[in-house]
C-alpha cells in the first residue's frame, strides 16, 4: 500500500502534465492532493485514489471560475437593479387619450394639449407653437418639448420657431365690449379660428351662443377671412388658447 507521500512523488508531475500544466493546475493539484493526506489508508481501502483526486483537481480548477461567474452574475444583479431605481425614478410619461379635435387647429385648455386626433395631458405648459402635425410647447420648467401626432414627447434643443399672429379681424362688431378675440389662427385648411371670450348675457350671446348656455369661452371657426359664413364650437375652461 502506497504512502500520501509516495502517491504524491509519483502522481503529481503526470497529473500536472493531465490537466494541461501551468502554475494555476501545479496549484490545483497541490491543493487536491493536499486534501486527501487526511485519512489517506481510508480513502485507498475504500476509494479509487485516481478517479477522487482527479475529481479534487476538477474541483478546485472550476473553483476561481465558478467564483468570477458568481461576481459577474452579482454585477450585473447590482447594474440591474440601479437601472431599475433609476428608471423608476424617471417621470412618467403624459397620459394621452384618443379624441378628434373638433377644432382645426391645435389647442390647450385646462392642462392638455388637442391636436387632430389625441389629448395629451401637459399641465403647467406654457406657449406652444405647431410644427409639422404636432407642437413644440414649453413646459413647466421652461425647457421646450416636441410633442408629436400620436401623442409621443420628447426634448426639443433648438430655439421655439417663430409664429406670427394673423392681423384678422374678430368676428363681431369691434365697438362691443362684452365680447373679445382671446386669439386667432389660420388652419393648414385656411380656414381662420378665432378664439372668443363670450359674455353670454351681452347683445353679441345671440349671434355666437344659445341663451340655455353657461359659455364663456368658444372658437369661431370661419371658412373665410370675412367670415361670412361660420360654425362656433363651445369648450369648457376658462385656461384656453390658441398658443
């Protein structure tokens, strides 16, 4: 029967030479066989010494890569969940519903902006100005978003485009003061939108609003710069404009 020592001196050099050699296999086996000095009469009385201590110096070779797999995988646990705090931390994106604008023009009214087919919820904006079929609108904070047709927002780095407003004339005799044009506009139809501010118990309530309406602001919609012929649109809200 073999001594630890003598198995050592004549297995360690081959076992080496197995396991494709290099300082990192001569300190795995070394580490392998260093195990089995403990109990070496019972491990050759009841073991195959040359299956176990191959089985050692896989074990210790798959040591250092099973511990750089386990820091890898707790890396990227920990890239997870900071991108999940910082996602979480990103503000939501604005609500937007589906709802055709009664109006040929971009509005804002009470926290949201209308375009053609969508409300977008901005509260807080300020001025805007349409671009394309969307709008380029000032936000709470001063910095300026593109909100696109479908709703969708994102930054917006160049300067707020230039819009001037048409020199139309209010639909409504100009002496009255119980009526005036808050805003107008010129559809990409041409039609010209005037947005109005109605007083419903003044002379000019009769040509614009029913009298069983509470109205206090409304758009006159004109298919012409005269505005001989016209359809009003009543909203609510008293936070209603044009830009």
């Amino acid at each position: 029967m073999d001594t630890h020592d003598d198995f050592v001196a004549a297995r360690r050099s081959s076992l080496v030479e197995e396991f494709g050699g290099g300082v990192a296999v001569e300190a795995a086996v070394d580490r392998a066989l260093a195990r089995c000095r403990r109990g070496w009469s019972r491990l050759e009385q009841t073991t195959d010494v040359e299956a176990h201590v191959r089985d050692l110096v896989a074990e210790e070779l798959g040591g250092p890569r099973r511990r750089r797999l386990t820091l890898v995988a707790l890396g990227v646990l920990a890239l997870l969940s900071v991108g999940a705090v910082l996602v979480s931390m990103l503000p939501a994106p604005p609500a937007v519903r589906q709802e055709a604008n009664p109006v040929p023009v971009p509005w804002f009214a009470e926290g949201e902006l209308h375009l053609a087919s969508v409300v977008v919820s901005l509260p807080g904006a300020g001025e805007f100005v349409p671009l394309d079929d969307g709008v380029v609108i000032e936000d709470e904070d001063g910095s300026l978003l593109l909100v696109g047709a479908d709703g969708g927002v994102s930054d917006f780095d160049d300067p707020m485009p230039s819009l001037s407003e048409p020199d139309v004339p209010a639909p409504y005799d100009s002496r009255a003061d119980l009526s005036r044009q808050l805003g107008v506009a010129v559809a990409p139809s041409g039609e010209t939108v005037h947005l109005m501010e109605i007083a419903a118990e003044g002379p000019e309530a009769g040509v614009f609003v029913r009298l069983s309406e509470t109205v206090n602001r409304l758009f006159v919609v004109c298919a012409d710069l005269r505005c001989t012929t016209n359809r009003r649109i009543v909203v609510s809200g008293r936070d209603v404009r044009l830009r």
